[in-house]
C-alpha cells in the first residue's frame, strides 16, 4: 500500500474491501460465498469490477495513478475520482432517472461504489455500430443536458453559488489539460500519440495540420473551453459513457467534469452521433443502412429539438429564481426577455457544433479513435467513411455560425453524404 492509502484492487483484495464496507456489503446482502466478480475496465483510465450474488449487485471503479491504455509512461490524477463521484452525486440530484447512484466513495483508495447497470443495456456505441434504434434516446439525453446544465448555471444559480461550486470543480485541472491536449492541440500538429488509417489519410491529416482558418477556429474553442465556466458539464459525453436499452439511458463516467462550456457536452454528444452516421456505410455488409441512418439524423434534430424545448421551459418556470444572469429589473419586457433567449441558444447552438466538430476530428486523427470506424476492417473503406466524416467536420467547425437550426446542419450532413 503507497504511504498515502492507495492500494491498487484485485479480486482478493476486493472481497476485503466490500466485507469491510458497511454500504457496500448492505447492497450483497451481506452475503459474500457466491460473488460473481469481473473486472470490465475496456477503457483508457480505470479498473471496473461488476459484482454480483444472488442478494445484490453493484460496480467498483477504481481510479489508476496513470492512463490505462497506454501505461506508467503517461501518468494520471488519481483525484479524477473524486470529481467523478462529485459529479454523479450532483448530476444524480438533479437528473435521477439518467445517472446511476452513487452508493460509496473512498477518496483514499480512490474507488467509487454504485449501482451496476444491468444488462440488456450496452453501451450505446456498440449498439449504433449494430444498428440498435432506441427511440426514447433522443428525449432522455435531452432531459439530462437540460437539467444539468441549467440547474448548475447562472440561469438558476446566484454568481456567489456559482463561483463556489466552480472553485469546488477547480482542482480537476489535469483532466482538463489532457482535453486541451488531445482536443484542441495534438491534431493540428505532429505528436506522438496521433495517428489515422494511413496510408490512406495521410494527406488528410497533413491537411488538419496546415490549416489556418481551421486553427484560428479550434483556438477560439479552446479559449471558451479552458475560460468559460457555463454549467457544471459531463465533460466526455460521447456515445462510449452512454448505456441504453430500448426504453432506459444512463450516463456513465463523468470523470473529465468540471465548470465549463455547455456546447461541450451537448457537442460531444452530437458529434459522436455525426461520426456514428459516417461509419454506417462501413457497417452495411450487415444489412442496408439507409433507414437506420435516417434514424441517426433523426435522433440528432430531436436531441437539440427536445433540449431548447425543455432548457428554455426550465428558464421560464424558473424567471423568478435568484438566477444572477439576467436580472428582471434589466431585462423587464417580453420583447427583450425573448431577444435574450433567442440569442443565448443559438450561441449554444454555435458552440455545440463547434465542439462537436473539434471532437469527431480528434476522433480520426487524434490518440484515442472510436469503435464506429475502427471495427471496419477494410482499411481503405474505413478511411472512406473517415475522410467523409473528416471534411464534415471541418466545414461545420468553420462554418458554424451559418447554421441557425439543426436542420439546416442534417441537411448539410445529407448533402455531403450524396
């Protein structure tokens, strides 16, 4: 065990911890003869151990002192754990039915207790590779993203309870830099973690990093990223912290939270959806994917559709509220209060599909790819679907603030897709 407490868990070791654990060991029952215990940690950062006996159930997440996926040489805060815990507790409050309960947290041990999500969900990006429709996804993540994101604003909140509840998510600052970092830095030059389906897209990237107008844009986003605290965000809401049935979603893993720009999770989110709808044509060996993705356009136009909707119906129940933004003796006529709302959404439109663009290029030619395209194994087909995606990106990056709805943008994603 290192002098600070932290004792990286196995299986043994585990068993120890949950008798041990008053909180824990209610949710098995007690009952520690007959656990199930495996260790699921596909991803880039953590152990993830889902146990269960025949009393209960529940996950254990440990955070690791560095990335998983590529090992010591690249170490890690083992605090994010702390911010994640944090951020399921808050985000659980004010959106119960869509994030998991925390059930303990060890800030020691750096170990998180919570609810196991039972199976049949899956992370939804596997099922959009399997061409899964979920209809009720669209109004579930739009119901998470508008209570998170308003309830943790100054929409809502008064600036002294705001700027308290940002000094709290300050320290996450590591985390932060790694989303500088592969986001808005590595792409645009040559680094050693980049890479794409080469030889295929190697112009494409050599491309990304000779683009000025492109860089002037991803600077701007990254300025607004590291200096805007909007909301309490997710901070990683791509289709990977996602799990869903046909009728259940639950957001997974917001380790990368803190105060931030809310495009960046509402972008994350559709622009993993973008890069779901490119990688189709590489899935369709499986069966003609027109119609599904038809329903990916969909789900995107009513994910932006269902949010302004609920957003702006919480701003106005909430006109009242202690909310610092917009003070009612200022803002004191229908006609300004409307101005107001209209042009505070199509910035966040603006700035979600900034973000979003920045994420799908990142995706292609960044560190860390998605399983969308990296499960199509014809490389050159794989490039095909990426270097479509890719051009997307890049126009809607640059080009966003043309776009004044999101039909006009799943418009422009049909017509480069002819």
């Amino acid at each position: 065990m290192a002098s600070d407490g932290f004792q990286p868990v196995d299986e043994k070791l585990l068993v120890e911890y949950l008798k041990a654990t008053p909180s824990l060991a209610a949710k098995l029952g007690n009952q520690f003869d007959n656990l199930d215990i495996k260790e699921v940690g596909d991803g880039n950062l953590n152990f993830v151990f889902i146990v269960i006996n025949p009393s209960g159930s529940l996950v254990i997440k440990q955070a690791l002192p560095y990335i998983r996926c590529i090992g010591e040489s690249w170490p890690m805060t083992k605090e994010r754990a702390y911010f994640e815990a944090s951020v399921l507790q808050e985000h659980g409050r004010l959106c119960p039915d869509h994030v998991p309960e925390v059930y303990h947290f060890d800030r020691k041990m750096c170990l998180i207790g919570m609810r196991y999500i039972e199976p049949p969900h899956i992370i939804l990006r596997k099922g959009l590779i399997s061409g899964v429709e979920y209809p009720l996804l669209a109004d579930h993540v739009s119901e998470y993203l508008a209570r998170t994101l308003f309830y943790t604003s100054l929409l809502y909140l008064t600036t002294t309870d705001h700027k308290n509840a940002v000094a709290k998510f300050c320290g996450n600052v590591e985390l932060c830099r790694l989303t500088e970092q592969v986001v808005f830095s590595d792409p645009y030059k040559v680094s050693e973690y980049n890479h794409w389906t080469t030889p295929y897209l190697d112009a494409d990237a050599e491309a990304v990093r000779e683009d000025n107008i492109l860089k002037l844009e991803v600077a701007e986003l990254k300025s607004k990223f590291c200096e805007r605290a909007q909301a309490l965000i997710h901070g990683d809401l791509h289709t990977g912290s996602i799990m869903v049935t046909t009728d259940s979603t639950q957001v997974i893993d917001p380790e990368f939270g803190f105060y931030g720009p809310m495009g960046f999770d509402i972008g994350a989110f559709i622009g993993n959806l973008i890069l779901a709808y490119f990688s189709q044509d590489g899935h369709a060996d499986k069966g003609d994917r027109k119609l599904y993705k038809d329903w990916i356009l969909k789900t995107i136009l009513d994910t932006w559709n269902l949010f302004y909707q609920k957003f702006t119906a919480l701003w106005d129940k909430h006109k009242d509220s202690p909310g610092d933004a917009y003070l009612p003796e200022i803002y004191n006529n229908p006609e300004l209060q409307l101005l107001v709302k209209q042009k505070y959404m199509e910035d966040l439109l603006h700035d979600s599909l900034g973000f979003g663009a920045a994420k799908m290029i990142r995706r292609i030619v960044g560190v860390a790819h998605v399983e969308d395209f990296e499960s199509i194994k014809e490389p050159s087909k794989r490039a095909e679907c990426e270097r479509k995606a890719l051009n997307f990106a890049k126009t809607l990056l640059k080009e966003r603030k043309k776009f004044h709805d999101i039909g006009s943008v799943v418009s422009a994603i049909e017509h480069l897709d002819k």
